[in-house]
C-alpha cells in the first residue's frame, strides 16, 4: 500500500512538470508571436504581389514554354515528346500549339506506374549468354524432376562400370543391384 502512495504521488509530481513544462512552452510561443506581429505592424505594408506561380498554375490553356516549366525540362523535350508522340495531346490555336490542362491532368494519370507485386525488372529481359535465353520469369528454380528412364532396365552396357546408358536421355546414371538404373536426372542438369 505505501509503495502504491509512492508511486502516486511521483506521478503526480511527473504530471505536474509536464504541464508546467507546457506551459512555459506556451509562454515562449506568445512572446514570439507577438515579436511578429510587432514586427509587421512596423514594416510598410507589401506591394500588390505580381502574378504568382498559383495564378499561373489556373491557366486552361499551356504553352510549350509553359508545359516545359511545369515538368522542369527544357521546351526542345516537350517538342521532342510531341514528335513521338508521347506528349499529351496538342491543342492548335492558328499556327500556335497549346496543351489544355485537363489533356496534361489525363496524360499524367496515363503515365502512372502502379507498382505491380513481385515486380521483375529483369523479367524476359536477354541475357549475353546464350542466343534467345531470357531470365526466368519465376525466381524459383523450376522444379527437377527425375528422367523417365529411372528405374527401367538400361538400353545397354555401359563403358563405365556399375553404369549402364539409359534408354530416355542416354546418360550413364549408376545401375542399382537389381539391374534397374538409379534415378537420376536427365542430362543437361
Ligand atoms: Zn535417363
């Protein structure tokens, strides 16, 4: 029972310095805001701001130059994208081309990478080793299944001995005591 008062009381003094802590905390805030609005008070009061990016961001209609400064690329690229095709679709008004807002909105949704489970980069990609070899399209190791040859009578005598050649992938796999091959996998494992 004591040692619970203990432990109440060094709570509420724990308590207690927070709140104090807090408090304090939110004196200093005062003193600073005030220090701003003090500040402010004594500054001339602004120039009308010139057009800003927001504003600019409520235009319908985009330029090339436009279009380049959003992405942040140069306005060859955006011509280049044009070229390909790969840009979002042009507006013409006379000679002069111009990217509607929504058309840029729609060509971003388009350009949406949704990351796919199990993602493979590398998946169907050419390897340099062999000519038409790609990476599995499964990381798993495919399964390997003995060859069908296991356990059947061999084909014939082999050179080797205890070895005989196997009728299915024409191996030498070992020859069990009664005559009939070990298993084993087909060549090329
Ligand atoms: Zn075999």
């Amino acid at each position: 029972v004591r040692s619970e008062d203990r432990q109440r009381k060094h709570d509420e003094l724990w308590q207690k310095e927070v709140v104090d802590g807090m408090a304090r905390m939110l004196d200093v805030l005062h003193d600073i805001s005030d220090g701003i609005q003090k500040l402010s008070a004594a500054s001339p009061p602004a120039p009308p701001a010139p057009p800003t990016a927001n504003e600019e961001s409520q235009k319908r209609l985009l330029s090339v130059t436009d279009l380049a400064a959003l992405l942040g690329v140069t306005p060859e690229v955006v011509r280049g994208l044009r070229a390909s095709g790969n840009g979002p679709p042009v507006t013409k008004v006379g000679r002069r081309i111009f990217f509607q807002r929504k058309d840029i909105e729609v060509w971003f949704e388009k350009n949406r990478e949704v990351p796919v489970e199990n993602f493979q980069p590398w998946r169907g990609t050419y390897l340099p080793g062999r000519i038409g070899s790609t990476v599995p399209s499964s990381s798993k190791p495919a399964e390997r299944k003995y060859c069908s040859g296991s356990n059947t009578e061999p084909m014939a005598a082999s050179p080797y001995s205890g070895r005989a050649v196997c009728r299915v992938c024409k191996d030498h796999p070992i020859v069990n005591r009664d005559g009939r091959l070990r298993k084993h996998y087909p060549r090329g494992w």
